[in-house]
C-alpha cells in the first residue's frame, strides 16, 4: 500500500483507516514509519505527526485527525511517549478508542525514573557522554542555539544506548526533530507522572491494553506493568528479549514484535 502525505498526517492504503501509529519523543514526528508500513500490508494506518507545542493541543490535534479520517473507534499504537499520548487520549475521548497498545513506553510511576538516563549514559562512551550531559543541561536552561540539530543529535545518542542489536538501516525515515515540542510537551508530561495524576487517568481507560516492551529498554518493564495491571482491567504485558526501545529495529525481535501487532489489529 502506497504512503500519501496530508500536511501532519500520513496515510497508508485507503479507507477505511482502522489503526493508527502514535509517534514519540515528544517530537520525533515520523518515526512510526516503519511500523505504520508494515501493518499496511494487512490494513489501513494513519499515522498523524504531532505538531502543537502543548499536551492539551496534542489531545485537540489528534482527535481532529481521527475524527476526519479514521474508522471510529479505531486501534491506536504508541511508542514511548506516544504510548503516554495514546493513553490520556484514551481516557479523554473513550468512544475513539476500541484498544490500545503500548510500545516502550516510559514509567507511570516516579519511583521507576532515577535509573533510566544512568543506564542510558553508561552504554555510551565518554564523548558521547559529555555531549549528553550538555545538551541536557541546555535544555534544562532553556538554551536553544542549533536546537534542532542539537536535539536530533541527542536522540540518535539515545537510540544507540536503547538498541540491544541493531539491524542494518536501510532507507532511513524522514523525522522531524523539534526540540521545542520536547521540552514544552514534557515538561506538562513529567509533572503528571510526578503529582500521580498520569495514573489516575490510566485509571479513566476502559477499552483493552496491550503493553509491549523489551527487556533491554532502559525505561524498566515494571514500572509500565505494575502500575497499569493495578488500575486497568483488561491489560496485557508482553516482555520481548534481546529487545530495546525499539522493538521494529531489533534483530532477534522485530518479527515476534510484527506477529503480535498483526494479531492485535485484526
């Protein structure tokens, strides 16, 4: 099925569009490519890229693209933060969402944060190390000299220390890095998981929940699977190994992880 493009909306195959990819980041607008291709080979995807500088107007934003192009209530998938998207938009608008499914998603507990960006800096070297270290003391001033570059080029830092074996890259996917969206969006985003409320939204989701999360991914399995199994009813969690952030790009994975979307959408 062929891709067509739509200002911050991608489309593969034709309607009636049944699932949809939510990218991470926030503000890596188009790195559900991969994943949304795939799929298409047993359905439609959208896969809308998030825009809006806020949470709120990422909720607004999404809901508009699903309720002009998508076959309500619809299959949404969501990597990483787009996992966190995908459940508030869950629980925020219902009657759109007829199951979700989460990919490396980041801990809904703050008990569960302190050891992910050791984890990640120690599978870096030292320069690369520094590089870390700078860039997120930029961020946390509010910098923003190059921060495009600066931001695409720590999130290919971070994707190296969140991939267990790698699979050769063939064409490399277009993604849009916005360090501007990073820090406004997760700035709201953070301050829900710490004040508990990201949970007690979790709570709002009534349509099944599929988890899906590898054993190597620095964002640890329990602190997605101990919460969620407390506070939503229908909730499944699937442990991949040999497995990192990424589970389309791991070599020992990436077909288990294929199987299981496919299973699930249909």
């Amino acid at each position: 099925m062929d891709k067509v493009n739509s200002g911050n909306l991608r489309r593969y195959g034709d309607a009636p569009f049944s699932v949809a990819v939510i990218h991470g980041g926030p503000g890596a607008a188009g790195e559900m490519a991969p994943v949304a291709k795939e799929l298409s080979l047993v359905c439609s995807v959208l896969e809308p890229l998030q825009t809006v500088t806020s949470l709120e107007g990422q909720i607004q934003e999404l809901q508009k693209v699903l309720e002009n192009h998508a076959h309500l209530p619809i299959t949404l998938i969501g990597h990483s933060w787009g996992a966190w998207l995908g459940l508030i938009f869950a629980a925020h608008c219902p009657s759109f969402v007829k199951k979700l499914i989460l990919v490396g998603s980041g801990p809904f507990e703050e008990k569960y944060v302190s050891g992910i960006i050791d984890t990640r800096l120690k599978r870096l070297d030292e320069q690369e190390r520094l590089f870390a270290h700078s860039y997120m003391e930029s961020l946390r001033r509010g910098e923003s000299q190059d921060e495009k570059a600066a931001f695409a080029q720590f999130g290919k830092l971070m994707a190296k220390a969140d991939t267990y074996d790698p699979l050769p890259l063939g064409v490399e996917e277009e993604v849009n890095c916005r360090g501007d969206i990073f820090r406004k969006v997760w700035e709201k985003a953070r301050a829900l998981r710490q004040s508990g409320e990201l949970l007690d939204i979790a709570r709002q989701v009534r349509c099944p929940v599929v988890a899906i999360h590898g054993d190597y991914d620095p964002h640890p399995a329990e602190g997605v699977r101990n919460p969620l199994s407390l506070v939503i009813k229908d909730f499944q969690f699937i442990l991949l190994p040999n497995c990192g952030h990424k589970p389309w790009v791991e070599r020992s994975a990436k077909d288990a992880f294929h199987r299981i979307l496919m299973d699930a959408v249909n």
